[in-house]
C-alpha cells in the first residue's frame, strides 16, 4: 500500500532558528515528491517539487532534498521567521497523465515558530 | 490571475439539511479535485475530474455526497442530507499538468453541521 509518513507531527521552534522535517514514503512508482505550505484557515501552496534525478533543491529558505534510493525527503527551514507557521504536507506523484487520483498525501507536519 | 475560487468560506447548518459547495477553477485547468480535510484524517481525496468527466469517486464517502461538474468553469459538491460527522473544511483543487502532480487548491469551505 502506497504511504507517506511524515515527522514530527507537531514542532515548536523560536524565530531565527533552523529546523528540518522529514518525509519517508513508500509510493511505486514514483515520479516526483512535493512540499507544500498550508497556513491556517487557507488552501496548501507548493513550495518545491522533487524529481527522481535530483537530490536538492532551494526555495529562498527552504531546502528540499530527497533519496530516492532510501525513499526520503526532508525540507529544511533556515532562519525561522513567523510567517513559517504552518503546516506542511508532502506529496508523492506516481506520474502518468491519469495520476490525479494516486497522489499520496502525508499527514503534515504543524511548525509553530514563536518570537 | 484569479487561483481556485471556492463558495462558501463558511457555512454551519443543522443536521439534515442539504450542503451545496462550489468551485471555480483556474481558466484552462482541465483537471479537478475535490478533497476533505480533518484533524483526524488529513486530506483525503473525495472525486477527481479530468476534462469534466468523473474519473475516480471511490473516495465519496456514501450516497449522501455527489459531485458534478456541468463544464469546466465550475462544479458543486452536494451533501443530502448532512450528518455531523461531515463537518470538515472542504477543498477544491485545479490542475494542468497532472505529470508534475502540483495542484492549485482554493481556499476551502469550513462546513459545521450541527
């Protein structure tokens, strides 16, 4: 069964700090792994996308990687600001032009940064 | 450009009444979603459209849901008759290409039926 297992569940860290969270998913085939941002009360956003070919990938403060050989990604915020606070969601796409219906959601990671 | 468009933000109504929620996606996406997300379940797929068409509602939770998509600037989901345990927040999502699998999700519809 495809699954996307997120950690930590929940993350509390000060403003101006780094953290990393971590996604480990057993999706086959795969074809790519997102992140996205969801702030409170609003429609999750995507922040990068990761290709089978890549192993790293910047967004300003966010770095995403991903092994596709251990079947891992993880998303590191550098320099935490307030406006981070959210919940994170990664997802992984099989591919294909029909794959709508086979993304696999991971159950988010809620980042809490507080000044 | 306008992103997904969703009506209503909020809605609360009694158990038994019928839920209308509606969705405008993003001009020329021609691929649609309809997701609920909970605390306990996350985002859980509902229906998905692909060219106005119905291609996977196996995530319909029961008779009581149903989705259309008359053409490709709009499509509602109905609950009929409403329980409590559909009080979630309701998202519609649009998407291009479906092989980079990233999608356009609106802002949501926070149903509370008491």
């Amino acid at each position: 069964k495809n699954q996307v297992e997120q950690s930590p569940q929940s993350l509390i860290i000060l403003e101006g700090k780094n953290c990393t969270l971590q996604c480990n998913y057993t999706v086959s085939p795969f074809s790519n792994l997102r992140w996205y941002k969801q702030d409170t009360g609003r429609g999750p956003v995507s922040l990068t996308i990761m290709t089978f070919s890549e192993n790293t990938k910047s967004n300003g403060r966010y770095t995403a990687t991903l092994d596709a050989d251990t079947k891992q990604s993880s998303l590191h915020i550098t320099a935490s600001q307030l406006s981070d606070s959210a919940s994170y969601i990664c997802v992984v796409s099989p591919g294909g032009h029909n794959a709508g219906n086979m993304l696999t959601f991971g159950g988010g990671t809620r980042l809490m940064v507080k000044p | 450009d306008a992103g997904v468009i969703q009506s209503p933000r909020h809605e609360v109504t009694e158990m038994g009444q019928e839920v209308t929620l509606r969705c405008k996606p993003i001009s020329g996406h021609n691929s649609l979603f309809w997701y609920r997300q909970t605390m306990m379940r996350g985002l859980e797929l509902l229906i998905y459209f692909n060219n106005n068409v119905p291609i996977d509602d196996s995530g319909m939770p029961e008779d009581r849901f149903s989705a259309k998509m008359p053409n490709a600037s709009f499509s509602t989901l109905k609950i009929q008759p409403s329980e409590p345990r559909d009080s979630a927040v309701y998202f519609c999502a649009s998407s291009l290409a479906l092989t980079t699998g990233e999608l356009f999700f609106g802002e949501g519809s926070r149903l509370t039926v008491l």
